[in-house]
C-alpha cells in the first residue's frame, strides 16, 4: 500500500522549510523563485526543486550572505567553479575584515574591562571617557 503525498501547496513548503508564508512570496516577488501558476480551482503546486531552491537560499543566509550575493549564486547555476569562487572569494574576504574589526573591538573593550576594575575613583568611568574620547584613527 502507497501512501500519497499530499500537494506542495504553499503553506506545506513553509511548513516543510521552516520558513513563514510571506518568505516565500517575498521571494517569488523578487524572482528568486518562481510562482507556479494557479490552477482553474484549487491551490497553486510547488515542485520539489522549489523546497530544494528555498534550502539553498537559507542555508546561504545562514552563511552571511546576502539575498542579492544569493541571486548571483542562483544565477551562476550550472555555471563555471571560477564564477562561484569569485564570488565566495569576495564574501571571504568580507568576513575577514569583520572578524579583525571585531578582534579589534574585543582589544579595546578588554582594556577598557580591565581600566574599571582597578579604576579607584567611583566618580570617573574609564568607560565612558573611552567612549567620549575622539576615535584612534586606522594606521
């Protein structure tokens, strides 16, 4: 005995993805997928490569990257690795900047930690004058 697979309608595919309604029209909106058409009576039916489409966009947001870097990736398709790598080469070099801006940021913070917990005056935070100070300009 076969059990039937109910249609793909789309609150099934945002219920089997994890995502709301509105996501998947938002996407259909900006062509990151496409809207099959709506039958005479009934539901419109979403294919299988559309759940798999929708996968691939999340999972590349959860990567960082951003729903126009997605769209180049989709419309690279089947193209060449080179295409794909520049592209990831591009978003690499992006969160290497962040991770040593943040690194950055932890240094200073530790420091300014460190300054308020031997700080004996309770009338001056080190924090605050840090932070009211004029920014350390990038070597």
């Amino acid at each position: 005995m076969s059990t039937k697979i109910p249609p793909m309608t789309i609150s099934r595919a945002a219920k089997e993805i994890g995502i709301g309604i509105e996501t998947i029209r938002y996407y259909q909106r900006i062509g990151l997928i496409d809207e099959p058409s709506k039958p005479a009576s009934g539901y419109r039916i979403y294919p299988l490569e559309t759940l798999e489409r929708l996968r691939f966009i999340l999972r590349a947001k959860e990567l960082g990257f951003s729903l126009a870097e997605v769209e180049s990736l989709l419309e690279l398709g089947d193209g060449s690795c080179r295409e794909s790598m520049l592209v990831a080469k591009t978003k690499l070099q992006l969160i290497q900047a962040k991770i040593a801006d943040l690194q950055n940021l932890e240094q200073v913070l530790e420091g300014v930690v460190h300054a308020c917990e031997v700080n004996p005056d309770t009338h001056g935070c080190p924090l605050v004058e840090t932070l009211g100070s004029q920014p350390q300009q990038k070597p």
